[in-house]
C-alpha cells in the first residue's frame, strides 16, 4: 500500500523580484511521515530557501505545497507555521525571555492554560536533557551553546507538530558537542517520529541523521534522492561524485554489520590480543572492524560472542566484499528504476 506523502512539493518555484534566475526551481520531492529527509548541497543552492517555502515564511512564485494531503498554499501562514517546528542555527532565543518562556512560546500563541503549558515545558526540558528546575528560570545568556541549541529543538517541538524543519541547527557548535548533539537528537527521533528536514551542507552529517538524502545542485534542482547507503555505493552522476567527496567506501562500511557476515572460522587458533579486547562483536559495523584491523595490524578482526568467547574472524576480504555487493544492489536499483520496474 502506498502511503500518502507528510509532505509534497509539487514543482515549486521561488523568484525574487530583480533576480534573472529562480532561487529553486520547480522542485518536486515528497517526503513520508516519520522520515529524516536531509537536504544537502554547496552554499547558495536553495536549501534554506526551500525549508522557508515550507512553511511559507517566503511564499513560492509557482507551484503547490501539501502538508499532511492538504493544499496549504491557500491557508493562512501564521496558522501553518504553528503546526510546524523551526529550528535554525543562530537558535533565536529571546533573550529578555527565561528558558522556560522561551519554550513555552507556540504553546502560548495557541492559548494553552498555565497547567498544561507549564507541565509541557517541564516535559520538554527534561527530554533534552535539562533540568526544568535548573535551566527553566535562567536566560539564555546564561547557557552553554550545547544547552541553548537544545532548548531550541525544545521550543521547536512546544506543540507537539508533526513537522519539524532545521537549517543546519547543529553546525555552530565544537564537534564533540555537536555529535553528542546528534546523537541525543537521533534517539529522540525513535521516540518522537517526526516527519523532518534537515539542511546541512555536511555531508558527513547528512549520512548520519537522514534516512535519506537529496543532494541539491544550483536552484535546489535534485541529482540524487535516497537513502545514504545507495548514495554512497552509486553515485548517479559526477555532481553527486564531487560532492560527496573521497572516502565515500569507509562511509559505506558504517551500514553493514558484522553479524550478516559469513565470519571466517578460528579453526582453533588463538589470538589473545584482538579476542581479549571484546571490541568487535556480532553487532559492531564493518567500520568498527576495520578500526580494530588497522588497532591489530593484522588485517583482521576477531568476533566475540555474547561470553565473551572468540567466534570468528573479519577479514580484509568481507570488506571489499560487502562493499562490492552495496555497489550491485544500488545499481541494480537504479537500472530498475529507469526501466519503470520495482522501486519505480
């Protein structure tokens, strides 16, 4: 069964007055409920542009926006735009506001009672990490960077919208922070399933969080949308191959874990060094395994089982074969896609 689409552009359009050429260009794309789509691209191709489309902070010169199956391109914006979080880099937050208002405010728009919007702000808080008792009566001036970005995703999710659009929300931030950023972000993403789109012009970034990924060339026109594994396996085009850059094998080896693996066997062999590290297990990715060959230097990973006990081995073999086989399968899909058969 096909499911409706959370959202639809349906070949939108944005020219500026002055301008001789569109910022986007009828783009078409259609992203699922509950999906992570991260849209990526060089500097000053569109993307920010389009999340404001979305949420008609711009209006588009053509084309029709649907949300959730209805056309919203005739709806109030204010109305629109309550139903949608917004997360940006510079976070926003007001600062002659304390946290708690600052998220509090969609909640106070829509007129919720003190209780409700009180016990939301708390909920909220707590789910990303800050304690309301803590954090709910400072000022943002007050707050790390890490700590403001987080109150900024709270703020984003105050009415519980099904949408949440963020324009690189992670990428003013120290490394570490950002990835614990990501990372706490992602599992919130288990439990919430928001319907997001994400724009990074990191690429590394926009493998970790999307489910999949549309790279955007000048005017947001799209050279490849799916998911990060076929991206990375087959590029479509030197676009996408430039873009994406070198390295784009050890990226792909972060999909496959070793447990699929036919692991090659001990044959009674011991090898204290790597078996006694407990590092590689059934649930470890092959990028794992190869940090562990590259630790070892010995062109191969042993593989422990749930005591601890030596199960088999990773070698350099599974790795190059594993890659070889994403490179088929992506291929084969778009082979099948261009003949209009399954996947199309």
């Amino acid at each position: 069964m096909t499911v409706e689409p959370m959202i639809r552009l349906d070949r939108v359009s944005k020219t500026y007055a002055g301008a001789g050429t569109p910022a986007v260009a009828e783009l078409s794309l259609d992203i699922a409920p509950g999906e992570i789509i991260v849209l990526v691209g060089p500097s000053g191709c569109g993307k920010s542009t389009t999340l404001r489309l979305i949420n008609r902070m711009i209006e588009p010169t053509s084309g029709r926006i649907h949300i959730g199956g209805d056309d919203v391109t005739d709806v109030s914006p204010d109305q629109l735009r309550r139903r949608i979080g917004y997360v940006i880099q510079q976070i926003g937050l007001f600062p002659h506001q304390t946290i708690a208002e600052n998220v509090a405010t969609v909640p106070r728009m829509l007129r919720w009672d003190r209780k409700r919007i009180s016990a939301r702000v708390d909920e909220l808080l707590d789910m990303v990490g800050l304690d309301p008792r803590l954090y709910g009566n400072r000022y943002p001036k007050e707050l790390s960077g890490g700590q403001a970005q987080r109150v900024g995703v709270a703020r984003a999710l105050g009415a519980d919208p099904s949408i949440m659009l963020m324009d690189e929300p992670f990428g003013a931030i120290d490394p570490i922070t950002r990835e614990n950023l990501q990372n706490e972000f992602l599992r919130l993403q288990d439990e919430l399933r928001k319907t997001i789109v994400f724009v990074t012009h990191d690429i590394d970034e926009a493998v970790k969080m999307g489910d999949r990924i549309a790279i955007l060339g000048k005017q947001s026109v799209i050279h490849q949308a799916d998911t990060p594994e076929r991206i990375l396996a087959f590029p479509v085009d030197e676009f996408v191959r430039s873009f994406i850059g070198s390295g784009t094998a050890m990226r792909g080896l972060a999909f496959e874990k070793v447990g699929d693996l036919d692991l090659a066997p001990i044959n009674g062999e011991h090898d204290g060094g790597a078996s006694s590290s407990g590092s590689i297990t059934t649930e470890s990715t092959l990028y794992d395994a190869l940090e562990e060959m590259l630790r070892t230097a010995s062109g191969k990973a042993v593989v422990v089982d749930d005591d601890g006990a030596p199960a088999g081995y990773v070698e350099l073999s599974h790795l190059s074969s594993a890659l070889r086989t994403a490179r088929d399968e992506a291929r084969l899909h778009y082979e099948q896609l261009a003949a209009g058969g399954p996947g199309a």
